[in-house]
C-alpha cells in the first residue's frame, strides 16, 4: 500500500513522484500472478483491455501511414497516454482488499492538492490582487478548478465519516477546524482558476447534493450532522461572497456571445472563450465525417487544427490544442467505434458499481464506505459535464484524477464482488454441515439394528 499512499498524497503536487508510487503498486500487481486470473471474468477489465488492444492496432496502422514524422510520432506518444488510463485497474485491485481505505486515500490526495496549493503561491510578494487573478503557477487552471471543486464536494459528502472518530474535547475542535480550513483552501483554489465551466459543474453538483440531502433527510426523518454541514456552507457562503465582483465580472464576459447564438446570429467572425469552442466543435464535427469508423488517429487535433488555416480556431496568436471536448475529441481520433468502446468501459464501471451499492449496503456503512457512493455520483457528473468544454484526458493530472475516481468505483465493486462470493461459499458449507449433521452416523446404524 506505500505506493497507494505516495500517488495519493502526490498527484497533484508532484508528478515525479505520484509516477514512483503508480511503478510501485503496479509491479507489486503484476508479481501476484495466477491470482490475477479472476479479473480477467471482470467487464470492466475485459472493455479496458479491448480499447488498449483498439487503440495499438489502431495507432501502429497510423504510424505506418502517417503523412510526416511529426504525425506519426504524436499518434504513437496519444496513443501511450490513452492505455495509461488503464493504470486504475492495479490501483483498484490493490484498495479491493481494504475497501475502508478508499476514503483515506480520496482524502489524502484532497489533501495533498491543498498543500501543493500552498506551497506554490510567492509569499514574499502576497498582495491583495493575488485574490483577484488566475491562478497558474500550479496545475492548468481550467482543471485545476475541477479538481478544487470535486474535492470540496466530497468533503462535504463525506464529512461524517471523516469526523466521527473525534466526538468531544480538544480533538474534535481541533479537526473541526482542520476540516474547515481544507474546506476554505480548496474553495480558494476553485474560484482562482477561473474557470466558468469548473464554476458552474460545481454549482451543479452542490444543487445535487442537496436535493439528495433533502429527499434522505424526508426518508430518514432526521438531519445527520446538520451542524456541520451548516457550518462548511456558511465558509462556502463567506468565500463566494468575497469573489463575488470577480466571479459576476467573468460570467458576464461571454454574455454577448450567448445572445448573438439566441438570435441566431453566430457568425466565423465571433470571438471569445465560447466562440472559439464553437468554431472548434464545428471543425471536428466536420472532419469526422470524413472518416466515421476509425478516425484520424490518437492526438491528430492538434496538428490537424493549425494545418486547416482556419482563423477562427486561432486564439490571439495561437492555435487551438485541441477541441475543448473530450467526446468529440475521442471521435475525431478514433471515431465511432473506438468512441464506442470507451464508452462501454464507462458504463461498465457505472454498472457495477450500482451493484456493489445494492449488494453492500448495510456493510458498507459499517466500513464507513456509505459516503463514497454520493461522493461518485457528484464527482461523476460534474466531470462528465466538464469535459463536455475540455479535454485533458492525456495528460498526467487527468490521469492521475481519473485513476481516483475510476479505481476506487472499481475498488468498490470488486470488493462487493468478493464479499458475494464468499458469502455464497459460506452458504453452501453451511448447507453441507447441516446436512450432514443430520445423516446418522455408521455406528449409529449399527446400535439400532441391535436394537431392533
């Protein structure tokens, strides 16, 4: 578990060492052999190793018909970065075992994205317009937002469980106001990123949690820990109202955009953050067309963008790096059925862990896993909605992000999966005792044939 730990605690901070801890725990995977043969039945894993094999076939025919060296060198390094993704399934394998521990990790990569938070902001030269501009000395901030906000929203979810152990005295306050303090940074971290899309996905899932909150406490007839959870709003409250003129000023910024695509007058010549999406959106929509099945190969839309000399996908003086949407993104590199399979993966991994909740409910709370569900649920939407305006999903802290959340629904599935089957095997040896506790014995017979 030391590399579970050193990724954890290092995936936003360090990509150094978050690579150490994923070498580690996945060496530590491969070593356990023939016991590996059960993951093999698992969907999941069979859908994830069908789209590596896609992605190589499909990449290795690109590189060998690539028009320039330049080409085929980024098919074949996109084409690496999308079956890294697939590092989750030794992360989940491992956290499986110990299904108590996958809210300790969530939280300490929390933790671990505050810290690296603080530890790039300049103190020496801290003055009050840091409050006021976009965050970049530390990770891309459109992600870094997302990132900030999901983290925010799991520690809300799952603020019980992270309190119980301290109930009364000086610890309790003392974690009390550590929480709050994580809670505050990580809200900080949102709002300096700037990003409209994290921004609203964060909204979203705040309005998420509380419709469940209310529609539990309606079913439950009792509010668990309002105290706290009143309490974090009321720092979330305090913050936003501080930002307030900053957060107004850049949801106003694409307002005109907004009402030339109302009334229907979007023209080439409209720019902006929303335009130059649209125009991108367009593009590869068009380009897709031309190739359907299979696309134009992994990371092709970032060659292909500058080379089609279109203005209107130009940025100031640079050039789109890609589409600003990760579904359009998988289609423009590998079309529909490469498209096809990914999405089959995902529904996979939504389908199973639906079942590990169903199958593990009254367990689960006593692990203190009860609050990992929800946690899921929101985190799930808000990405699934983020990259509907991006695309990080070959980078290393999309990675990174996508391996926590994707590795610990697995987790949780095999988890359930393994308690079935033991519980089955207990069942039947169970069966089989009482069974033959009720055949008389050898001897038995012999006494009453005497007898008789």
């Amino acid at each position: 578990m030391l590399g579970i730990y050193l990724f954890a605690l290092a995936a936003a901070p360090s990509a150094a060492a978050a690579n150490v801890g994923i070498v580690l725990f996945t060496l530590a995977f491969f070593w356990q052999g023939r016991s590996l043969c059960p993951l093999l039945t698992e969907p999941v894993v069979l859908l994830g190793l069908l789209f590596a094999a896609f992605v190589t076939i499909h990449s290795l025919f690109w590189y060998l018909h690539a028009p320039d060296s330049d080409y085929a060198s980024m098919v074949l390094r996109s084409a690496g970065d999308w079956i890294k993704l697939l590092f989750f399934i030794p992360f989940a394998w491992w956290l499986s075992s110990r299904p108590q521990e996958i809210g300790r990790i969530l939280f300490i990569a929390a933790v671990g994205l505050a810290l690296g938070f603080l530890h790039k902001i300049n103190w020496p030269v801290l003055d009050q317009g840091f409050l006021h501009r976009q965050f970049t000395a530390y990770l891309q901030p459109l992600a870094m937002g997302l990132y900030a906000g999901v983290a925010v929203l799991g520690l809300l979810t799952c603020r019980s469980p992270l309190l119980r152990r301290w109930r009364a005295g000086p610890r309790r306050w003392l974690a009390v106001f550590g929480y709050l303090t994580l809670v505050a940074v990580l809200v900080e971290l949102l709002i300096l990123s700037y990003s409209r899309t994290a921004w609203l996905c964060f909204a979203a899932g705040l309005i998420l949690l509380a419709l469940r909150y209310v529609f539990l406490s309606q079913r439950e007839h009792a509010l668990r820990n309002w105290q706290m959870g009143l309490l974090a709003g009321l720092v979330l409250f305090s913050l936003l109202v501080v930002n307030l003129d900053d957060l107004r000023d850049r949801m106003n910024a694409e307002v005109p955009v907004i009402e030339q695509i109302i009334e229907g007058q979007f023209s080439e010549d409209a720019r902006g953050s929303i335009a130059v999406r649209l125009h991108g959106w367009q593009f590869a929509l068009e380009s897709w067309q031309q190739r359907p099945w299979f696309g134009w190969g992994a990371g092709t839309s970032h060659l292909l963008i500058p080379a089609s000399g279109l203005p209107q996908l130009r940025v100031g003086n640079l050039w789109l790096a890609h589409f600003h949407n990760t579904y359009l993104e998988l289609l423009f590199q590998f079309g529909a059925v490469g498209t096809l399979l990914f999405l089959l993966l995902l529904i996979a991994l939504v389908v199973g862990a639906i079942r590990s909740r169903r199958a593990t409910h009254l367990s689960s709370v006593r692990d203190g896993c009860a609050c990992l569900y929800p946690l899921l649920l929101v985190a799930g939407v808000c990405t699934a909605a983020w990259v509907l305006a991006d695309h990080r999903a070959t980078n290393h802290d999309w990675r990174f992000f996508w391996m926590l959340l994707a590795g610990s629904a697995f987790a949780l599935h095999l988890s359930a999966s393994a308690r079935a089957v033991g519980t089955a095997h207990g069942a039947h040896s169970a069966t089989v005792a009482q069974r033959d506790s009720a055949r008389p014995l050898p001897s038995d017979r012999v006494k009453a044939r005497r007898a008789e």
